[in-house]
C-alpha cells in the first residue's frame, strides 16, 4: 500500500477528528485510532519542548538582578 504525508494545523487536524466522530464508529474507529497513533508522538514533543522553554526563561528570569 502506498502512505501519503500530509502536513496540517492542529485545527485541522481537530476538525477532521471532530467530523470524524460524529461518523458511526465501526466507520471512524480505525482512523481515528490512526491518527492519534501518529499525532500522539509529535504532540508529546511539542509539550516537552515548550516545557523546557518555559522553564529556560524562568530560570533566566530569577538569575535577571531587579533593581
């Protein structure tokens, strides 16, 4: 079988979930399954990286010296 890469926003992708759950579930199951599968990975690293930013500023911040 032949894959395609899409690349879409998260809004995209909520949309399709979105129309994809009010189809009947014998109908959407696989490929909702299908997409949490390969967003899950992606979306983890997101939150890792934003993490580790956020705290790369506080830490920034409390060694800042107020006046």
């Amino acid at each position: 079988m032949t894959t395609l890469k899409l690349e879409l926003t998260i809004e995209q992708v909520n949309a399709i979930l979105q129309v994809l759950g009010g189809v009947a579930y014998i109908q959407s199951a696989g490929l909702i399954n299908l997409i949490q599968d390969q967003v899950g990975p992606q979306v983890r690293e997101m939150q890792i990286a934003e993490a580790k930013a956020l705290a790369e500023q506080e830490a920034s911040n409390e060694s800042t010296p107020t006046a």
